[in-house]
C-alpha cells in the first residue's frame, strides 16, 4: 500500500472490498433502473442515483424504489435537452432560410 494512502486509514485490502462493493452497488442501480431506454438516457439515471447512494442522499436499502425516480427523472432531462437543440436547430435554419 503506498504511504499516502496508509496514513488515511486505506489499505489494499479495504481498497478492494471497497472496489467490490461499489461494483455490486452499481449493478444494482443498473438492474433497478432497467432496460428500454436509449442507453446515454440509462447511464444518466444508474450514474444520478449513483452519486446519490455514496453521497448519503439515498440509503442502499431504497435503491429500487428510488430507481423509478431517478429514471424519470433522466428522462425528463433528456427529453428537454432534445427539445432544447431542436428548437435552436429550427431557429438556425430560420435564420439562414430568412
């Protein structure tokens, strides 16, 4: 282990369950969150709650029921962000065609 990470408390070992924790965590986001959705819409949602679970904002126990939330939510922003660029495309055009 190197010396920075030994004065913080962090060894190999506890790097690793932490690793592995935070890979079983993630899966779970991610079968929680589903299929069915466009996959950059699908990442936004796993990686949102994501953060939230290590930040503390949403316990492990709750992923599932938050997953829905959390799901939605992506999609809403996707879907403004969309409605955003097509707006501005069409303004675009506009503005040439005129």
């Amino acid at each position: 282990t190197d010396s920075g990470l030994r004065r913080h408390g962090l060894t190999n070992r506890s790097i690793r369950a932490r690793v592995l924790k935070d890979r079983t965590i993630y899966r779970r986001i991610e079968t929680a969150i589903g299929n069915g959705l466009p996959s950059d819409v699908k990442c936004d949602a796993v990686d949102e709650l994501y953060l939230a679970v290590l930040d503390g904002l949403v316990d492990e126990q709750f992923i599932e029921q938050e997953a829905r939330r959390y799901r939605s939510r992506a999609i809403n922003m996707n879907d403004s962000s969309a409605r955003a660029a097509l707006i501005a495309r069409m303004n675009l055009v506009g503005a040439l065609v005129i």
